[in-house]
C-alpha cells in the first residue's frame, strides 16, 4: 500500500503538468489548420480555406487572399514556412495572419489583400 500512494501521487502530479503545459487552443483557425504534433506547416489544401476551392466557389475577386512566409526557430532544426489562404471575409483573413504571426518566429512577408493573385510566392522569391 505504501508504494501505490507515491505512484498515484506521482501520476498525478505528471497528468497535472502535462495539462498546464499546452491549453487546448480557442482559435478555430488554429484547430483546423495547424497540426497538433510535427513541423508547424498549416494545412490549408483540401479545406475551405484553400484558394482553388475559394475561388471557384466565389471568384478569384471576391475573396481575400492570405500571404505569409518565415521561418520556425525549431530546436532540432530551423525550417522556413509559406502558404497562402483564402477566405470570404478581411477578419477572416487578418486573424489567419494573426495566428501565423504568433507561430512563427521571424516573418519575412504577412498580408491580406482583396482578390486573388496566383504566383505571389514565385513572384516574391523569384522561382
């Protein structure tokens, strides 16, 4: 009996930290796009969000388009990010560049614009 109660006490201590260290996330955009483990890499294709599906669905000139690219300071290994988004609504827009704002750690480019213009990254970086 006297080692069950430093195990139990030990477990729950442990499940404490471990619920202290990472709140769930109250930003939809976050739990819709961003992986919950792995490389912060936002999966923006297949979902609503993705500018194909915006644009047929609305027309390339009436949404707005999301820009953002920097880089991940990682401790393994630091990793540069881009991707594109868009959404029906410029609130929509800015609080997706919000959220990438605050996942990663130097911004080389973060904006909104109305209308979609395809190749933004190509022709920023020149590929």
């Amino acid at each position: 009996m006297k080692t069950i109660a430093p195990l139990s006490c030990f477990a729950a201590a442990s499940l404490f930290l471990v619920s202290c260290s990472q709140p769930p996330s109250t930003n939809y955009l976050e739990r819709q796009l961003i992986p919950r483990t792995g490389p912060i890499m936002p999966r923006v294709k297949g979902t609503q969000y993705d500018c194909s599906i915006a644009t047929a669905e609305h027309g390339a000139s009436n949404i707005w388009q999301a820009n953002v690219g920097g880089r991940v300071l990682s401790d393994n290994q630091p990793y540069n990010v881009s991707t594109e988004a868009c959404f029906t609504t410029q609130s929509e827009c800015e609080a997706f560049l919000y959220l990438m704002n605050g996942v990663l750690d130097q911004i080389i480019t973060s904006r909104c614009q109305l209308g979609y213009e395809k190749g933004f990254f190509a022709k920023l970086f020149g590929s």
